[in-house]
C-alpha cells in the first residue's frame, strides 16, 4: 500500500503594519513630487511682475519664464518614462526629486533674467525625469485590491494643489520672508523635495528594470528638442523684434525638423528599435484630431491664465495676494467641475467635452463682458462669477480629455500614445504662452494706462474664446466614449 502526500497550500501572510505603514510613506513621497511640479507650473504667473521689478528684463522675459519650463517638461518626457524602464523607477524618481531640488535652489539664488530662464529650464528637464515614474511607482506599491484607495489620493491632491498654488504664491511674495520676497517660491519646494527625497528613499520599492537592454533614442529626443525650439522661441521673441526674417526662417525651420523626426521615428521602427513615440497612432484620425485638442485646449487655458495674472498686476496694481485670490476662484470652479465630471464621464462619454467647453465659452464671454462694462473700473468681484464658470467648464475636461482621445487606440500603442499626449499638453501650454502672452503685450506696448491694458485684456479674452470655439469643433471628431480600463 502506497501513500500520497500532498503539499499542503502554503498560508496567505497579511501584510504586517509595518509594511503597510510603508507603502503609504511610499504614496507621500510620489505625492510630494507631483506637488511640486504642479505647484512650478503655476506660481510664476503670480510671481512674474515680483521676479521682473527685482531682475529686470523684458516682457519676453516673463513669457520665458513660465515657458521655458513647460517645453523643457515637453521635450523630457519624450524620454523621461522610458528612463525609468531603463534604469528603474525608483533610481530616476530619486534622481529627478535631487535635480528638481538643486535646480529650484539655483531658481531661488537667479541674479538676472537669463540665469532664472536657464534654472527653470533645467527644472523642467528634472521634472521630466520625476513625473513619469509616479504611477509605476504605485503600481509597484500596492497590490490590485489596495491600489484603487492609492489613486483615490491622487484626484484631492491635484485639485487642491491647483487651487493652492497661485494662493500660495501670492502669500509667500507678500510675506516677503527673509526678505526673499519672490525667492521663496522655488525654495518651498526644499521641504518638500526634502520629504520626497527621504521618504522615497526609505519606502519606494527597487523593481527591477522591465527594459534594461533598450537603447535611448537619443537623436530622436533631440530632434525634438530642437523642433519645439523653433517653433516657440520666434513666437516669443518676434513681437519685441519687429518680427524680422529670421523668426519665419525658425517657423519654416521646425517643420522641417520635426519632419525628420518623424523619419527617424520610422527609421527606428523599421529596424526593429524601440521609436519614442508610435507614429501609427497618428494615421487614427481620432488620435490626430485630439492632439490638435489638446494643443488649442491647454495654450488657451495656460496662456489666458498667464495674462490674466500679469493684468491683475501690472495692469490693475494688485498685490501678488489680492490677484492669486481672484485667479483662486478659477480654481475653485475646476475643482468642482473635476468633482462633477468624476461622477459623470462614464455616462455622458464625449458630450462632457461639449459641455465643458461651452461653460467655458460662457465664462470667458463673461470675462470680456465685465472688461467692457466696467473698463478702467473693474474690481476683484467683477470677476469672480465668470472665472469660477470657466473653471468650473476647464475642471470637467481635465478628468476625462485623455481618456477619450485614447478610444480608439490599440493596446499595444496605449504607451506611446499617452506619453505622446503628456508631452504634447506642455508643448501646448508653451505655445500657449506665447501666443496669447504676445497678443497680450502687442496691445499694451510701451504704454502705462490702464485703459491700454484693459484693451490688451479684452483682446486676449477674444482670441481665448475664439481658441475655445476651435476646441468645441475639434470634440466632434474624438471618440464618443473614453477608454475602458
């Protein structure tokens, strides 16, 4: 007579306190460093007339500021993912948080215009490396039962900071601590680098990489470098220039260049490498259609936030308090409406697009109106009931836009589609900003009345409308309902 033993199942072990306590240290630490990139993105556009008084510079100079940022993140990121499946996520999530640290000191310490543009661009660069590495992190973090909890996190955590920000910097400036004045909005991101860095240290797991042998495209991320180069330095420096031949030739320029980027893309594939981007994505008309979305989407809000910002100053003389608390009711209303679309994307699809964008119509309508109406007599609460409308219409679209464009696109060029698009909405944005920023400053010129800057107000509303109108059209051709998860 013959026995079997059978093994017996080996017993499922909870995780101890400690290590639960320790995938939340993890979250922070991600959390942290998404604070601080959203926190830069913002609060220049308070800051700029503080940071211009002290240094000095052109009105150019303040577009730069914000932009330079912007399209360092949008070159980056072309790459920044694919680092962290090169070398690990946690190694370059460490190394971005301690270049993102430095470069925001050397932000804090700028002695001129042109040392502050080349900080801020080495900051993006960092940021670049640091974002993308968030939700892998995560995913690293916890497992599928527990994740949904972790991102729970990260909707509060974007809206508040959003709102926040420009508040935020408002006080710092006003407060003028140390008598850093401006100064001290690079330097609160060293607690909070600090935190990230320490935390991140101690908490976010060493995967091990999924694509160690894969060799960065290097030529590729620099013809794209120097294809968005082209395309917004003209747009910035042209107006103060009197827009001689050599901003056309840079135009004519950047189409060429990101032409042979889009060759090398092909070439890379063709030969079995891996291309930053996956150009089949854009023979989807759906695809092609939202990265044109998104481009008229994010220069209109960026743009229109920076000029409003440099209006309520320099225009209307309010302190950098008083203008980041009238810009906070435009936060408020894209809190809300995230809340709202949250609730509501599943259900309406692509129709929440539509009705986002025409509460944002609404509200920028509202804002030309309230210039026209009151002219020269405009205050802070004249403004409050359009700009929490055109939040709260911009709130619905941030949620679900990605998802949406996304429809479409097959599994296999999920990857290289969203990272596409991430860097495309900073690319937008700098465009954004010297597109609308030029407008903003063609009216005012060297003038000093307020008339003429309630002119220049108006008009960039107008173009701001008119970018929103293109957006409403451009929805019709994504797809009607997001991506299923």
């Amino acid at each position: 007579m013959t026995t079997t033993m059978l093994e017996a199942p080996a017993p499922v072990i909870a995780p101890t306190r400690a290590v639960k306590d320790r995938r939340w240290l993890g979250l922070f630490a991600v959390l942290a460093a998404m604070i601080m990139n959203l926190l830069d993105a913002t609060v220049v556009n308070v800051a700029a007339p503080a940071i211009r008084a002290e240094l000095g510079g052109s009105y150019a100079t303040l577009q730069w500021i914000a932009a330079g940022y912007t399209l360092a993140l949008a070159v980056g990121l072309l790459t920044g993912g694919r680092l962290g499946d090169m070398y690990g996520r946690k190694r370059m999530m460490i190394a971005g948080v301690v270049g993102f640290l430095a470069t925001s000191v050397a932000c804090a310490v700028a002695w001129s215009p042109a040392s502050l543009v080349g900080a801020r661009v080495l900051q993006g660069l960092c940021a670049a490396v640091m974002i993308p590495q968030a939700f892998g992190l995560v995913r690293d973090l916890f497992p599928p039962r527990e994740i949904g909890k972790a991102f729970a996190a990260f909707g509060p955590v974007i809206g508040g900071s959003t709102i926040l920000g420009p508040v935020v910097a408002g006080l710092l400036v006003d407060a003028d601590l140390f008598g850093s004045g401006w100064r001290m909005i690079f330097l609160i991101n060293v607690p909070l680098g600090l935190f990230a860095l320490l935390a991140g240290v101690r908490a976010l797991p060493a995967v091990a990489p999924a694509a160690r042998d894969t060799r960065l495209d290097l030529t590729g991320a620099v013809l794209a470098g120097v294809g968005m180069f082209l395309l917004v330095y003209p747009l910035v420096q042209g107006r103060e220039q009197g827009w001689p031949a050599w901003t056309l030739a840079m135009l004519a320029g950047s189409a060429v260049v990101l032409a042979g980027f889009a060759v090398h893309q092909l070439r890379r594939r063709r030969a079995g490498l891996v291309p930053l981007v996956e150009l089949s994505v854009f023979a989807r008309r759906s695809y092609t259609s939202g990265v044109l979305f998104v481009v008229v989407f994010f220069g209109a809000v960026v743009g229109f936030s920076l000029a409003v910002g440099l209006f309520l100053q320099l225009g209307l003389g309010y302190s950098p308090m008083r203008a980041s608390l009238t810009m906070a009711a435009w936060a408020v209303g894209a809190f809300l409406g995230s809340g709202f679309a949250v609730a509501m994307m599943a259900k309406l699809g692509r129709t929440i697009l539509h009705l986002g964008l025409a509460l944002m119509g609404a509200g920028i309508l509202g804002v030309y109106l309230v210039f026209q109406a009151t002219g020269t007599e405009i205050g802070t609460w004249h403004l409050v009931t359009p700009l929490v409308i055109f939040g709260f219409g911009m709130g619905m679209i941030f949620v679900p836009l990605f998802d949406i464009i996304m429809g479409e696109v097959e599994d296999h060029e999920v990857g290289s589609a969203a990272g596409a698009l991430e860097s495309i909405q900073q690319l937008g944005a700098s465009l954004g900003v010297a597109v609308l920023g030029t407008v903003f400053f063609g009216v005012v010129g060297q003038q000093l009345e307020l008339s003429v800057w309630v002119d220049a107000a108006k008009w960039t509303a107008l173009l701001t409308f008119a970018l929103v109108g293109l957006a409403f059209a451009l929805g019709f051709l994504l797809p009607r309902k997001a991506r299923a998860h």
